[in-house]
C-alpha cells in the first residue's frame, strides 16, 4: 500500500476561530426540509465537562442540533435518551474509551475510543466499562505534586468537594479549580502551559503508566459486539511521532476491519489543512469520517455542530465524504 505523505501531527490551536457549518437546506417536492446538525462528542458533569446533561443537551437543541452523542468517560448514559426527546434531540448512546495500546518501541500510550450508538445491555460492553473505571486517584494526585512544585496548591480533596456529582475526575476539573484560584485567566491557559499533553507540560503525567485500561484492540471488539461504531478520537490529540501514530492507525484498523471503524475529522478547533490531511488517513485506511466538539463546557468552547450527511454516512456503513472535491459526489459540506 502506497502511504499519503502526511505532515507531522500538530497541536490543534485553541485560539485558532472554529470552522462553521450551516444547517443544509433541501427540497423534497414543495416543501423546503433543514437537516438538523450533530455532534458526535462531547462530555457533561458526570464525567469531565462542567455543564449538566440537561444543560448540554439544551444547548445542543438551541444551536439546532438535532443528532448528538453525549460521550462521557468510560460511562454509559442509556437514561439520558428520553431527556433528549423533551427537547427534540435524538441523543445516542456514547462513551469516550481509555484503552491502551504498546507501540513497536515499548512505549505505552494511551488512545481514547468513542464508542458509538450501541446496546447498553451488551454484557461484553458493559464488563469493558466496568473494567476500565478504574480508580485515578494516584494519577491526580500526582499531577497535584507537580503542580505544587509550580507553587500551585490544590489538593484532591478539594477537587472531589468541588465536583461532588462527577463520576470522572480528571484534569479538566484541575484547570477549573486553577483558574477559580487565580492562578491562571482561562481554563486554556492550563493546558497549554501545565497540564495538557499536546508539547508534555511540565505537570503532564503519562496516564498510561498509571491507569489500567483495556487494551485498544480488545475494546474495539466489545463495542462492534454491541453493534455500535469504534470512533478514534482527536488523531492529533497525542505526544507521539509520526511513524507511532501510522502505527496506531494500522492496529485500529486491523481491529475494526473494513469501513467498520471511524476516525475523528471533523473537531474542535481543526484546520482545513488538518482536516484534508485526516481524510487522507481515512481513504488510506478505509475509515469512515465523525465528527465532534469534543465539547467540555470550559472557555472558548462552544457547539457549533456538523453536517448531518457525516452521521447518515457512519449510521448506514457507507464512506460518504470522501470523495474528492468537485466530484459529483462530493459532499455540500465539504472544506
């Protein structure tokens, strides 16, 4: 197989103006029909974003969103369908998976998985996120340590104070408490200088050599078992190389098997140049292209919302987006 040359992965720029997308308008005989926007990821309080479910899927119908996956980490929300249907959105059964997979080098990394659209009754799904919820108090408290070394003081009690009704601590709720102590302007301003993992940051722990998640393969299989959609998430999210990431787009793919897998193309704050490059990837490896906000609630963030004919394309297995531009076929959407 002849591979497209790819750039180096690069940080995805938080002040970079999100691309937006309109709402498609089509006629279907006399009468003009809007297809509904969607989003494919974003959290809510029980894991790691700040805002309810209620409130993010209110948002969602406000900004005309009519598909949204409501993807907390390694959590199930089956209860949170009919709350969507009070507000006219179909919310999908969704959960961000930490999984683990061990690169030719022996480095071990972590890769996130949305599951995507499956049964929540599965039980080879519901032991893979029983499993995987492991408890990450000592991965806290040491970015804590670090932290403190930077003369930044919290501690994991008052993390866990702050944020009763979470099932999932993580550094999101960190940068809050940072920013609600003034030690720094916006919640942003915490990853890209201390805690996020885009250059390592000096408070930066490697969750892989602490937590215990499954092994990436093996949750992809439970989630095709549940007859949902292995999304891999935020290609340019990780501190890997080049050659590591091809690396980690071969294992997906041997897991998922043909158009069966999906990768993230359209998010957050992406280029177009990141977003061509993407589905580059997805044509070499026939995945199918998501999208999402990756939205958390925290500053700057926002939904905006994607194309529908991106989730007709993954809901009916066909790799709808990837035809090249002013083709026939190429998709209204397309940048």
């Amino acid at each position: 197989m002849v591979k497209a040359k790819r750039t180096k992965a690069t940080t995805p720029n938080m002040g970079r103006k999100v691309l937006e997308f309109k709402a498609r308008e089509h006629e279907d005989g006399n009468t003009k029909i809007i297809s509904p926007k969607i989003d494919l990821h974003v959290h809510t309080s029980l894991s790691d974003g700040l805002k309810s479910p209620e409130e993010v899927i209110k948002l969602a119908a406000q900004k005309g969103i009519g598909v949204l996956a409501i993807t907390d980490h390694n959590i199930m929300h089956p209860e949170l369908v009919p709350l969507g249907e009070k507000y006219g959105v179909r919310v999908l059964i969704g959960s961000e998976v930490s999984t683990i997979i061990t690169l030719q080098s022996g480095k071990r990394q972590e890769i996130h998985i949305i599951a995507l659209d499956y049964d929540p009754d599965n039980s080879k799904m519901k032991d893979m996120l029983q499993k995987n919820f492991c408890n990450r108090e000592e991965y806290l408290r040491g970015i804590l340590k670090k932290l403190e070394s930077k003369k930044f003081y919290i501690s994991y009690e008052e993390l866990k104070d702050e944020f009763p009704d979470t099932l999932f601590l993580a550094r999101s709720h960190i940068a809050y408490m940072m920013k609600k102590k003034g030690y720094i302007s916006d919640t942003e301003e915490a990853f890209d200088k201390y805690i996020g993992n885009y250059q390592v940051t000096p408070c930066y722990i490697n969750p892989a050599e602490v937590n215990h998640y499954a092994d990436l393969e093996q949750a992809v299989k439970a989630i095709l078992d549940a007859g949902g959609r292995p999304v891999l998430c935020h290609p340019f999210y990780y501190p890997v190389s080049r050659e590591e990431m091809e690396e980690v787009y071969q294992t997906f793919s041997r897991a998922c098997g043909r158009h069966r897998g999906a990768m993230e193309v359209y998010y957050g704050s992406y280029s177009r140049q990141q977003i061509q490059e993407l589905l580059e990837v997805c044509r070499e490896y026939s995945f199918l292209p998501s999208a999402g906000s990756d939205y958390h609630g925290r500053d700057h963030q926002t939904l905006n919302g994607y194309p529908y004919e991106i989730w007709e394309g993954l809901s009916k297995g066909s790799a709808y987006g990837l035809n090249k531009p002013g083709s026939k076929k190429s998709p209204s959407f397309w940048i």
